[in-house]
C-alpha cells in the first residue's frame, strides 16, 4: 500500500473560499423569474436513481453536497465548514477517517435543522441492500459514518484513501434528508415518488411542482443560509424538444435565460449568435462523446434474463468485430461535423485532466476501413451468401445502434452506419427521446441503463477532476441488472479481475503519478477491449442571455451550481 499524502495538495489544488458573486444583491427574489431549459428533461429530482446529466443538474437547484468542484476543479465548501485535509487535521495520518464539520445554522428548506444524522443517512440510503443506487461508487470502500455530535461527520473507509473525497462531494453525491426519506431505503427507492419529485433541500431552490419529463417549477428557498440569495424569486426548469430550438430560445427568441448543452452544429449557432441576445459559455472538462458496446445479449426471447452476464452477446463477445467496428470509423470527421472547434477526436474514455492522458491509443485517430475489413476475415466472418453482410456459424453482423434524439447524433448514427455497413456489418438505426433514454425508470425498455440494443451512443464525464470514482464505473459490480433495479455505470456489462484489482490498487495509491498510470492503465484496458468506442472530446457548450449575470461555467461539477449568485442584469 502506498500511503503518500502528496495527492491532497495535487488534486486539491488551493482549497477555496466560496465568494463567487459579482454583485451584492438588496434581497433575496428582487429579480422575478429566471428560465431554464435542458432539452433532456429530467425524470426525476433524485441524482441517486439516475446516471443522467439531466437528473444531476436539475437536483443540484435543491440538494447540496458538503462541498463541490468549482470551475478550475479546486474542492470548495458548502454545506461544510471547510475542506477537510491531513494537514489542517480533518483527515487521519494512516488517511483511514476523513472529519467532516457541517456549518452552524444550516436549515432545511421545510425549516428544520440539517444535521450529521442527515449526512450519515445518505450513505445508508445509498448503500442499502436492494437499492439500486446509481452513485454507489462514490461510497466505495466506507465501512462506517460516525456522528458524535449534530455537526460532525466522521467517515472510515476500509483501506486508506489517499482521495476521501468521494462521498458526499460534488453534484453526483449530495446530502438527502433523513426524516424525509427514511422509508424508501432498499427496494422502496424506486417507489417512493413524492420525495423523489420535490425533495427537501438546503440549496437555493425549493420544488413546488414536477411534471415528469417535462418542467419544474421553483421558488426561493425561504431557509436559505444566505438571506439575500437567491436573487430570483421563482424559477423555471423546461425540458423537452431538441438542442436547436433550446439554443434558439436564448440566443434568437430571449425566451429563456440559459440552455444546457447547445449542442448544435457550429454555423446554426454562429447563425443565432448574430441576433445578439445572448453568448455562448464553454470550456473543456471531461465529456466523452462514446459507443457503448453490449457484451450481453438484449434477445428479447430471453425475458428477464435478456441484456444480463447470463447470456454473452452472440458476436460482440469476439473482440474482432469490436476492433473493427472502432477501427471503421472516421473520428475527425465526425468532429470537424457536429462540434467544430468546440471538439476534438479522441482514442480515450478519459480524456483529462493532462495527466491522465493516455496516448497508448492514438491510432484510433485514422480511420482504417481496409484493415477493419481484414481484421474481420482473420476472425473468420465472412460474407458467405453475398449479401454484404459477414456471418459466422450462422450468425450474421446485424445490429441495433440506439441513441438519444438529437441532431448531431442522428448525423454520427447515419455516417457511421455506412463505415460499419462497408466493413459488412448490417445496422439498423434507432433513437429515443432523450428524456425516456437517460431517465431512470426500471420499467421503462429504452433506457440506456437497460441497454435494449447492441451498440449505443451517449456522452458523459464525472465530477472533479480525479478519476478514481470514474474508473470504477466499470466494476463487475456496477453492471445495471435486475437485482439493482436496472441502475449501475457498467453500460457494457464488462467484467475483469485484472481491472477490479486497478480500482482497489488506485483507492490505495496516494502517489499522483502512481494514481495517473493506474487510472491510464484502466483507460488502455477498456479502450484495448473495445468495450467502449471513444469518438469526441466534447467542451461544454451551453448559452446565456446577455440580462443573466454570475454564470460561471463549471465543467467540474453541476452547470446550475453557482445559480444561488445568479442575477438580472439591469440596463
């Protein structure tokens, strides 16, 4: 075990203040309303039952972590009083027990006290059998949560953690309040459908009404601990539509004040830009456009069973259609089409910070659609009848590339089906309304946790800017299933003991470089698997009206985690 404490300065970087507003407002709501679009509408108000960016963000208005990444990736207080470290003593020597002190007089927004027992909770809440939690990787290796007094949080981990910062930091990891949910731990989370709607929080924003897959509505948190914030007094969070019209309802219409992800091909928003109502904010972070590769078989004759380790894909399990399926594809091109300067192609499923980098997979960057071809023949697909499409032992290479709805994806979906149809493998195209796709509904058939098809396309990234969490999105464990209500990080159902063996080694190494080559070699595992087919670097794109001041675009954690400072900007 390597037991360096270098990490916490590295990583950490300065530990800051949080003093991020530009202008003192007179008194919390004086500025009206403010609107909101995602074009992805959340499902949910609970960032524990779903792994999706929709879900994460719009919860971020209401719950809050104990502290979170700011827009440079430094860790930042928030409910706590500080940031805990082993040189200011809040994380032991032996770096086994990190101490957490929650500020005096925080305040739920129903008026009650915000306590340990509330942070402690979140851990048992997420941590319990039959559950299903989409976070629990950020409680990997707590064995314990200690609350020897109403503000102090004492966690123990099993082995030291050089990096203790995973529970209850950052916008995946926030604080839910115990009296509230204290009967929807285990099988009941899924169910429990008032509190997964409007939770009780301590951020800016309290719900007052929920229309799943459509809008949330607002208003200023009455318990707030700042008594000037928010400036706006209600808030609109729409979702729904496409990535275009959201963009053009900020930059064109001035309909809404900010649109997440304006992921729309540059000259339309060149286009909107010239209208002058807003601007566009972005910044590069760690979000991997990527084709998710089904090791199970989706079969629907299968039942339950169907798109679960019980049954191996009946071709994706041969690891040379995977390689020329990756190999097929043309990533500048698909670049230089959908984002432009806001991309650029990319061999890794993590692609920063600089450290992580790894460069082991560079020759993904040229398409080679002759060698994808010549990898398949050696494998011994081959196309038998004559009707372009390669088969083996009967089976044909025929599969169902699913994606969310949205322009730019429609576009990837239709070029690279004809690199994969020119190699000989057949591909039927289908897209799903992004608020049904990255939602995290156990019953519904087309999420892309369920993985109902072969091949899928999406884009995420983590919170912070260390990966250790990340990395153990790929655990045999972290496989979505029916035993975890179908939630999980595992897309590909891959499952290694070499790789498990990384993550536990990475929990333990302390040294930066030690941790970059552990979290470099994961990366070069997958990649060299093919179980995860890189295409972009995606920067964050995102628009605000030109009246909408205090957006600081944040590629570390939530977009919405600084709206507490957000303000009209009068004229």
């Amino acid at each position: 075990m390597k037991l360096k404490t270098a990490l916490m300065g590295t990583v950490l970087g300065t530990v800051a203040t949080l003093s991020m507003a530009p202008a003192a407002f007179a008194e919390r709501g004086a500025d009206g309303h403010v609107n909101i679009i995602y074009y992805q509408a959340p499902s949910t108000m609970n960032p524990y039952l779903s792994g999706g960016t929709k879900e994460l963000e719009s919860a971020s208005l209401v719950l809050e972590p104990l502290a979170r990444y700011d827009e440079t990736g430094a860790i930042v207080p928030f409910l706590a009083e500080s940031v805990p470290t082993v040189e200011n003593g809040g994380v032991s020597e032996d770096l086994t027990t990190i101490t957490w002190k929650l500020k005096e007089g925080l305040k739920w927004s129903d008026g009650s006290d915000l306590t340990s027992e509330d942070v402690k909770f979140t851990w048992e809440y997420c941590t319990s059998e039959g559950g299903g939690c989409s976070q629990s990787e950020k409680y990997n290796d707590v064995v314990s949560v200690e609350t020897p007094d109403a503000l102090t949080v004492i966690v123990t981990f099993g082995v030291p953690k050089p990096f203790p910062y995973g529970p209850f930091v950052g916008a995946q990891a926030p604080i839910v309040q115990k009296a509230q949910f204290a009967n929807c731990t285990g099988e009941a989370m899924a169910s429990c459908t008032d509190q997964n709607f409007a939770p009780i929080g301590t951020g800016p924003f309290v719900v007052d009404e929920f229309k799943t897959n459509d809008v949330v509505s607002l208003s200023a948190n009455p318990n707030y601990r700042d008594p000037a914030k928010p400036a706006f007094a209600t808030a609109t969070l729409k979702g729904g539509g496409d990535a275009q019209s959201a963009a053009r309802s900020v930059l064109e219409t001035g309909e809404f004040d900010y649109a997440w992800n304006t992921q729309v091909a540059p000259d339309l928003l060149e286009a909107m830009l010239a209208k002058g109502q807003g601007q566009l904010v972005s910044a590069y972070g760690t979000l991997v456009e990527r084709i998710m590769v089904n090791l199970t078989d989706p079969n629907p004759a299968l039942g339950d069973e169907r798109a679960t380790a019980a049954h191996p894909h009946p071709f994706l399990s041969d690891i040379a259609v995977r390689k020329a399926l990756s190999m097929a594809i043309d990533r500048a091109l698909l670049t230089e089409i959908g984002y432009g300067d806001a991309g650029r192609p990319t061999c890794n499923v993590l692609p920063a910070p600089e450290i992580y980098k790894s460069t082991a997979n560079d020759a993904c960057l040229t398409q080679d659609i002759e060698g994808a071809k010549a990898v398949l023949e050696e494998a011994g697909w081959v196309d038998s009848d004559g009707d372009g499409i390669r088969e083996k032992d009967g089976v044909k290479l025929s599969l169902l590339f699913q994606s969310s709805t949205n322009a730019i994806r429609q576009d990837f979906q239709a070029i690279i089906k004809q690199w994969w149809e020119e190699i000989g493998v057949e591909t039927e195209l289908r897209n799903i309304d992004a608020s049904v796709f990255f939602g995290g509904d156990a019953g519904s058939p087309d999420t892309f946790q369920k993985f109902y098809a072969d091949v899928e396309m999406y884009a995420n990234n983590f919170d912070g800017t260390d990966p250790e969490a990340y990395m153990a999105n790929w655990e045999c464990v972290q496989a979505p299933r029916p035993e975890t209500q179908w939630q999980g990080n595992n897309m590909p159902r891959f499952c290694a003991e070499e790789y498990d063996a990384l993550v536990a080694e990475m929990a333990e190494t302390g040294d930066i470089n030690e941790r970059a080559e552990l979290a470099k070699s994961m990366n070069d595992m997958l990649m060299q698997e093919y179980v995860i087919i890189p295409l972009v670097d995606r920067g964050r794109l995102s628009a605000h009206a030109n009246s909408l001041g205090g957006v600081i675009l944040n590629t570390w954690d939530s977009e919405l985690w600084n709206a507490a400072d957000w303000y009209r900007i009068k004229e």
